[in-house]
C-alpha cells in the first residue's frame, strides 16, 4: 500500500454537506472511470483500481472549474504571477481537492454505497516526489493560496520521474532507493504533448552586426533536447479558482538511432535519448562528480528555459509590445535554483527579439523578484565558470556583461573601494572562479524577500548588506505561511470539525477568526472535547508506529516532535543528547518519578551528507538501547520514522504535544513546521531563531518554551571564539552523555562509531553551538515536563497557540506578495 491508513472522524474534514444528487453522481462518475479508465469490472477491482476511478472522477470535477479560471484570465487581461520552484511537495491530491470542492463527504458515501472503505482508497494514493523539504512544501502552501485568494498564479517545475529517493533503515542506517512514484501513473495530470520547447546546451557563439550596424550576437551548434509540459489543476477553496502547475519533461528530439539498432547495437542506438532525458529523470542528482554538477545546472536551466519561453508565448497571443511585460508578467525566483531567469530573460529578448540590452534589462527587472531560503554561504548556489562557458556560453556573456555595467556603477558610488567590488561581484574570483547565482538573483530582481523577520534582518546585516547599503529598501520581510486547508482541514478533521463546530466555518479562508477560540479556554466541555482529540491522534499514530516499526509507545505520554531535514544546524543531535541525559538519570535513579516522554524524530540525510546520515544511526542506536532496558518501563521511548513526508506530517504534526525547532539562532531562514505544529495544538521548545521569533510574539513566551542563544550572541561567539570543550567540561550530564556516545555504549559492536561525531562538538569547535545551548535546553525541557504534568494549564496554552495562529496562513503570505512584490491584486 503506498501509505499508511489513517482515521478519520466520520463526518469528514469539516466538509459541506452532500445531497443525495451529488452522491448519485458521484458515483455513476466513479463506475464508468472504473470501466473505461481503469478497465475494470467492479467484482475484479483492487482498492488501486477504485482509487484510479475515484480520482479521475474528481478529476473531472476539478477540470470543470479549470477552463472557465484560465479561460478568464484571457478575457479579464489578468497579470501573471509565475512561481518557479526546483520543488512543489504537494503530497497526495485526492483529500485535499475533495475538500477545496467540498466533496469529500460525497464521495465517502458514494464509495460506501459502493462497497468500499474510503480511508483504505484514499491510502492507495502515491505521494508525489516532486519535492524534498521545507522549499517544496511552502510552494505546495503558496499554490493553494493563490487559488484560494483568487492570484492568476501558475507554477512551473519539472516532472521528476523519481523523487530524490526512499528512505529505507537497516542494520540503523540510512539507504536510499529510487523513489519510483510515477510507476502505476499519475491521474492528477494532463499530458501536453502539443507544449513542447526545445532546450539548448554547449554550442558556441558568433557575433555580428546587422543591416542596421548593430552588434548581434547568436548562439549556435547547440544540442537540443525538448521540454514536454504537463499540467496538473490546483484548485482553490471552493473550487471556483483553479490555476495550473506546469511541469517539464525531458524528451529526445530524436528516439533512436536506426542505423545502430539495424546492426544491432541497441544500447548505442538509444544513448542519446536516454541521456537526454536524464534531464527530468530525478530531484537533485548527486554533485559529489563533476558529471553530477554538470546535470544539475542542466536541469536548473532546463526548466528556465522552457518556462521562460511557455511564459512570453503566453505573453504575445495578447500583447505585442515588450514594455508591458512587467505589468503583465511576475516571476517569481523560489531560491537561486531558477535564477537563470535573469540571463534567459535577457538572452531571449535581446538576441531573438532584438531589445535594444538598456530596455531589455529593464523589462527583465521589472518582471522578476527572489526569494531567499538561507543564510548560510554554503547553501548559495556558484557554479564554476568552467562549467557555465562549456554548457551556456552565451549566458556566461550576459552574465559578463551584467557584472561589469553594475560594478561600473558601484564603481561610481564608491571609488577606489575594491573590497566592495569585489564583495558583490557576479563572479567569484580565485583558482576556481564561479558565477554567483545569489548576486545574480539580486541584481536582476525589482524586490528580494526573506521569510522571517529575523531571517530578513539578517539578511541584510550579513549575506547581502552590501546589496541592502547600495539599494535601500529592495530588501524586504515576507514570513511564510502555510494553507490551513490541507495542514488543518486535511491533516486534523477532529479538531477542524471542534473549531467549526465552536467558531463557524469562516476560518478556513480568514484564519485571525481563530482568535474565536480564545473564549473557550476556560470552557470544560471544550476543552475536554480537545484533550480527547489530541488523546484520538496520538492513538493514531501509535498505532502507525507499532505497525511500522514493531514499537509499543505510551500515547498518554508527552509526544516530543521533531521532523524535518537531518542537518547539523537543525541540531536533532542536541534533542539526541538529552535524551540520553533522561536515559542517564532514570539508570542512575530506577525509582526517580519522571513524565513519560516518546521522542518522535524524522527526516531524510542529503545522500553524501555522511555526519547527518551518522545521526540517523545514532538515533537508532540509542533507540534500540533504550526501549530494550527494563529499567526504562514506559517512562522513554525514542523513535525514528523512516521516509518522512507530507503524508506521514499530516499523521504526525497533530498528534505532537511538544514541536522540536531547535536550530542555531540565525540560521534557520523560517521553517513552516514549527506553524503546522502549533496551529494543531503543540507547544514549541526552540531557539530565537526563524519564524518562532514571530510566533512567539503572536502567542506569547509564556506559551512557548524558549531558550538559548541570540542571533547577535551567536555572532559574537563565531568572532571572539569559543570554548566548546571547556563547556563541556563544566557540565556533568552534557559530559556523561558525550562519554556515553564517544566510547561506545550505544555502538558496543563499533566503539569508535561516533568518535567524529563527538569530535564536532569538542576538538572541532561546536559550529553550531550545541554545548554553548545545552544547559538552557534541558532547563526547558524540564519546563515542559512540568507544565504537561499540569493537564489544565498544558491545554489552556496549547488552545491559545491554535487561537493565535491566524498570521501564520499562506492566505496572508500570498496577499502581502500580491501587494507587495507582484501587484497582482
């Protein structure tokens, strides 16, 4: 089955009420999908097949609100806002659109009506891979919104044939397999073979003046492969929205090569085929090779390129002059993937449209914006300019011509100040000289914007303050969001059917309404009537567990929660540490009365990322040390869920009582599970960092369980240095743990297993300052266990954590881009 089986509560996710008619529709809608699309009668039918029915049915009824959307943005001349992202972690379709149409009770009755169990269908679904983290899913939240808040907005990514991979465990570690979701199809999807771009790479380029004595230049000799669209509805609230995702897939623009297969060499004769349509083949080849390198900037231009020209052949069916691009065009740079917009735009205008280069840069600036996901220098995109010359040299002469007119005009501003030229630069200089991409996406943006406040402010004091001093003001704040319909609505119908039931119905598009909710805090009824439905999902996933991993977990215990990307500033091994400080005292002490705990964690390692997927198996270890020692009982559990993703998410963020967001102050640019958490009723424990910053001005520190350092404080330490090892030694427990660690006794079989591992937080200087926050982590987590051990008081702050949410939906995101940046409300 391609998901576990999830519960819910039999009146569905908050959905409208379903007439008789609708139900009959439904499922004559259903049979004949079964019978002419799937090809199967019902008494032969597998719940896939039922499922493959069900979904084209709605499908169709999704489609039937599409054309009339697309239809009238032609009529009403609507400006464009084109987001471009290397992800969309959309997850699975089916639940989502039944709610967003209001038919999901509909359908469940109509496939009880005939015979089957809905949730066992539903489960059917395969989650599609189009995505890896936290990138992926906000774009996911932000296609929602659009549609919802009535945005002419359309995505564009490419159709990955295999997700970056599976994530299986064995023996304790990480291994990875092809994640193979398109193998039984995808029914959400319409193919678009008569939408078909041809994408070029290498070649060479001439230059030339035309009749008119102009310098010219083209780029010729160039191999082509072809970009084959497929669309994909995203409907909004309602249904009376429906934009569009397009995806690109590789195709050769030739399928073999007759004269090798008639002499009988057929892997010759379809070598270029297959390598050209390795272009779409899979999220984010390895770059530990040059040749993967190579295929990942292939692929980032690849999509560039065939959305660039999907965008202006859109453009000229109703415009033919180029000067009202920005007024009918935004494009929209999710990270520096696609920031080769800004050379393609350029590229294509002046050298296939003949724009005078002033005017086009103009339009090219006028039309595009960036938004940033990081601080840390590592994670900005440079590609070599090796690389660049040999796979788009035309580019690479943009790219040229870019830096040298804007350092002229830094020049100008600041003589003789050659630190700051070189600061901002387009090209890193050195041995190894590299474009960078970042730069690249700032110059060529009317608007950059980070994704927290603290993120923001950061950005402009440290990554791009040269950029923030010589153009005041382009820089600005857009917190994340996410869309209460699938992280509230889909994810928790329990508490979405108490909310609805208590406040009304109009938080799903308006959700400040759930400031409603603070009236209730002191209510009994309701608030048992929320216990019993955290109490509900933490059974669920109790069960999920015990079915997965063979796990008995406690579900009155407190469930402590963290899931995302495995990385050493996201910092799972501080939550590793005290764990084993809990271990540590309950084995010192086997009568010590402590609250019963079960650590959930979760989250995929970058495949050549070896301390994070060393975590992984420390996480095991500990696990399987812990929850085997009879001296524990029931008082600790720890748990790693493997191939987290949105379907396990939705599972397990409402069934969290405390959201683990616990990264170095100034390096996580926002996340959006510390808000899905919370807004399902979590208490925080995290650092001042990303957007808790901004919730806990919204729900109050009282309600949170804060700690650690500051930004600034981290800053100080990175330059006046630090004393990891003296930390270490001043703290007993921190110490004994790392001992426990570092000389085996959760790797008997290996002692030395986690010898580099500990070395990171002592002898390596503790970048991420993990003994510097650890003594102010455990005194908050002892915060917690007290205040759970107070029931009353623990659900009166996790009732005004979910009354004070509202900021934190993607509906609000989107409308301050829409406003802000896009002008496109």
């Amino acid at each position: 089955m391609a998901g576990g089986k999830k519960t819910m509560n039999k009146a569905g996710p908050a959905a409208a009420h379903s007439s008789h008619e609708d139900v009959e529709e439904l499922k004559t809608a259903i049979r004949s999908h079964l019978i002419y699309t799937v090809g199967k009668e019902a008494v032969s039918a597998t719940a896939r097949d039922w499922f493959l029915a069900a979904a084209h049915a709605v499908r169709d009824r999704v489609t039937q609100g599409w054309m009339p959307t697309l239809n009238g943005y032609y009529r009403e001349d609507s400006k464009r806002v084109y987001y471009l992202s290397m992800e969309f972690l959309i997850g699975r379709t089916l639940v989502n659109s039944l709610i967003n149409l209001g038919l999901y009770d509909a359908v469940r009755e109509a496939l009880a009506e005939l015979g089957q169990d809905f949730e066992e269908v539903a489960a059917w679904e395969v989650e599609a891979a189009l995505g890896n983290g936290g990138l992926g899913r906000l774009a996911a939240c932000l296609l929602d919104s659009m549609a919802t808040i009535g945005v002419a907005g359309f995505g564009y990514g490419i159709r990955y044939d295999y997700g970056m991979f599976t994530q299986h465990i064995e023996h304790g570690w990480q291994v990875e397999s092809p994640e193979n979701w398109l193998r039984y199809g995808n029914p959400w999807e319409f193919p678009r073979p008569g939408v078909i771009f041809p994408v070029r790479f290498g070649g060479r380029v001439i230059h030339f003046r035309d009749s008119r004595g102009f310098n010219c230049s083209q780029w010729v000799d160039a191999e082509e492969v072809m970009a084959m669209a497929y669309d994909v509805p995203v409907p909004g609230f309602g249904g009376k929205k429906v934009n569009n995702l397009r995806l690109w897939s590789a195709k050769s623009t030739r399928e073999f090569d007759l004269k090798y297969f008639n002499a009988g060499n057929y892997i010759e004769a379809v070598r270029d085929k297959n390598e050209s349509e390795t272009l779409s083949k899979v999220l984010y080849p390895s770059d530990m090779t040059e040749r993967g390198k190579e295929l990942r900037f292939k692929q980032e231009y690849f999509f560039v390129a065939a959305s660039i020209q999907d965008i202006l052949s859109r453009f000229r069916k109703s415009h033919s002059d180029w000067e009202k691009l920005p007024d009918k065009v935004a494009i929209q740079l999710n990270d520096t993937h696609p920031a080769m917009v800004v050379a393609e735009l350029m590229r294509v205008l002046v050298d296939e449209h003949e724009l005078a280069w002033d005017r086009a840069w103009e339009i090219t600036r006028g039309c595009c914006a960036y938004t940033n996901h990081t601080l840390l220098p590592e994670a900005l995109e440079t590609w070599s300019v090796d690389l660049f010359s040999r796979v788009l040299p035309r580019h690479l002469e943009i790219v040229y011509q870019l830096n040298h007119e804007f350092l002229q005009g830094v020049r100008y501003r600041h003589p003789g100040d050659t630190e700051l030229l070189n600061r901002v630069s387009l090209i890193a200089e050195g041995a190894d000289r590299r474009v960078r991409m970042a730069h690249l996406a700032v110059i060529g943006s009317h608007k950059v914007n980070g994704v927290a406040a603290i993120h923001t402010g950061l950005m402009k004091s440290t990554i791009f303050s040269d950029f923030e001093h010589l153009s005041p003001g382009k820089i600005i704040n857009l917190t994340n969001g996410v869309t209460p319909r699938r992280w509230m609505l889909a994810s928790n119908p329990r508490l979405s059917a108490l909310i609805t039931q208590s406040i009304g119905d109009g938080w799903y598009t308006d959700l400040d309404q759930l400031r409603k909710l603070e009236a209730f805090v002191d209510d009994p009824a309701f608030c048992a009537a929320f216990v019993e439905i955290k109490n509900a999902n933490k059974r669920d996933v109790a069960v999920m567990i015990a079915q997965r991993l063979g796990i008995e977990v406690d579900p009155t215990s407190l469930f402590d929660v963290q899931v995302k990307r495995i990385h050493e500033y996201k910092r799972q091994l501080l939550n590793l540490l005290h764990v084993v400080v809990r271990y540590a005292r309950i084995r010192a002490n086997p009568l010590l009365e402590s609250q019963p705990r079960t650590v959930i964690i979760g989250g995929k390692a970058a495949p050549g990322y070896h301390l994070a997927k060393l975590i992984i198996k420390l996480v095991n270890d500990i696990s399987e040390v812990v929850n085997n020692d009879p001296l524990v009982g029931r008082r600790l559990r720890l748990v790693f869920l493997p191939n987290y993703n949105v379907s396990t998410a939705e599972l397990v963020m409402p069934a969290a009582d405390l959201s683990e967001q616990i990264s170095t102050a100034g390096t996580e640019a926002s996340g959006t599970g510390n808000m899905k958490m919370a807004m399902n009723g979590a208490l925080t424990i995290g650092t001042w960092d990303g957007a808790n910053v901004e919730i806990c001005e919204e729900v109050g520190e009282e309600n949170m369980f804060l700690f650690g350092l500051t930004a600034q404080e981290v800053a100080r330490h990175r330059v006046d240095g630090y004393d990891a090892c003296a930390a270490v030694r001043a703290d007993k427990e921190l110490s004994a743990a790392l001992d426990m660690i570092g000389t085996g006794f959760f790797s008997p079989d290996e002692p030395d297993r986690y010898r580099a591992l500990i070395d990171t937080l002592t002898v390596g200087g503790d970048h991420y300052l993990l003994t510097a926050d650890f003594a102010q982590y455990v005194a908050a987590q002892e915060r917690a266990d007290r205040t759970f051990a107070d029931p009353e008081t623990w659900t009166r702050k996790a009732i005004l954590n979910v009354a004070r949410m509202g900021k934190f939906s993607s509906d609000r995101t989107v409308a301050e881009y829409a406003r802000q940046i896009w002008q496109a409300l």
